[in-house]
C-alpha cells in the first residue's frame, strides 16, 4: 500500500524473515527498511529519500502510528515489523540457517555488547563482525572490514535516514545479500 507517498509492503515478521533468509540463499541484494512513522513523514517532504525507499526491495511497517494510518485509508497491514524485531529474528536462526551477520554502528563497544548478549541468548548466533557508527573521514577502513568478514547480512543501526543512505551507496560495493537499517537495536540488545 502506499502511504505518504511511499510503498510499504503488507508482510507479516514471518513473512518478511523469509524474504532475508531467500534473497540470502539466492546472492541477492535486497535492502530492508523498516518504516516508522517518523521516516514516512520525512520521506513526505524529500523527494530523494522517497525514490530511495520506494526503490528498496522490502519495506516494512514499524510502528503503531503506521498500521492506524493505513486503516484510515481504508487498508490492512497485518503486524509492526520493527527493525529489532527482525534484528532478534536474525540472531536466533543464524546458527542453524548459517547466516554469518555483521552489526554495524551504536557508541563505540555497543555492536560488539549487543553481540556478546546475542551469543549468550542465542547459542550459535554467527556474528562474523561488528563496528561502532561514529566513522566519518574512516569510510573506506569500515568498508573494508566489512567486506573482510563476508555477512550475508549487514544490520546498520546508524539512525534513519543516514543508514539507509549509508546501505544504498554501498550495498553492491560490499557484495552483501541483505542489508538492514535498525535506528537503535543495538543499544536495546546490548542490554
Ligand atoms: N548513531 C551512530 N552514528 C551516528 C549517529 C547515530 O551509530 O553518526 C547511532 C546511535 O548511537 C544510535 C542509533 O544510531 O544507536 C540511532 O538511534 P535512534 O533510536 O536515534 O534512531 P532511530 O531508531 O530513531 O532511527
């Protein structure tokens, strides 16, 4: 459906799981973007960021504000899909789907206590990487780290929009199937 002018797709979190773990398996480039309400109402006013969200492969409805809206207007979206959500989701089947994941912003320390805590609530859980997001003048150092350590999916939890800009220059450069923008996951993971 589209609201603000922007689409948002009407999948459940199981629905939208299945889509990663595909476009994983298949080597494919599939930018996930959860939409709240805050980044719908921005998109409102940019043009460019509204070509950016519409061109992503999946994007899904984060937050309450979202679901009412659309039942305003008459349509259904089945459930929030937020960007912890599927970030959890992640976490708990990447051991047995082999999904080798990379967390990527947060303080300095932040990534890697949310992939500690990750480890202990999900033995198994492959994170193959992990980076604070405060590397501006650094790009090409973090890029290359990435790229080193071969996620099949990157979680950047930079903040919207910058992490989404961030995934769209960069996704086909780094060679990574799925890439998630996730605002503040990690510091609610990190415990
Ligand atoms: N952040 C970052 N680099 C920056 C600015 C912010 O890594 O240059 C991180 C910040 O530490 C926080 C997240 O981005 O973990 C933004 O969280 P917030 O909840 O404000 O974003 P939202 O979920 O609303 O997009």
């Amino acid at each position: 459906m589209e609201l603000f002018g922007i689409r948002i797709d009407s999948v459940t979190r199981a629905e939208a799981l299945d889509q990663i773990i595909r476009a994983c398996q298949d080597q494919a480039s599939l930018q996930v973007i959860t939409a709240n309400p805050e980044i719908a109402l921005a998109a409102k006013e940019d043009p460019a960021l509204r070509d950016l969200i519409n061109s992503a492969g999946l994007v899904t409805p984060d937050g309450n504000g979202i679901l009412l809206a659309a039942r305003l207007l008459g349509d259904r979206l089945p459930e929030r899909v937020t960007g912890i959500d599927l970030a959890e989701d992640l976490c708990r089947i990447s051991g047995q789907k082999d999904l080798a994941l990379y967390f990527l912003g947060g303080k300095p320390g932040v990534a890697q206590a949310a992939a500690d805590r990750m480890a202990r609530l999900y033995p198994g859980v492959r994170v193959v990487g992990s980076r604070h997001g405060y590397f501006r003048g650094h790009e090409e150092e973090v890029l290359a780290d990435i790229k080193a350590a071969h996620p099949d999916i990157l979680l950047v939890g930079l903040g919207a929009p910058a992490q989404e800009s961030f995934i769209r220059r960069w996704q086909k450069d780094l060679a990574v199937p799925v890439a998630i923008g996730v605002g503040g996951s990690f510091d609610v993971m990190s415990g």
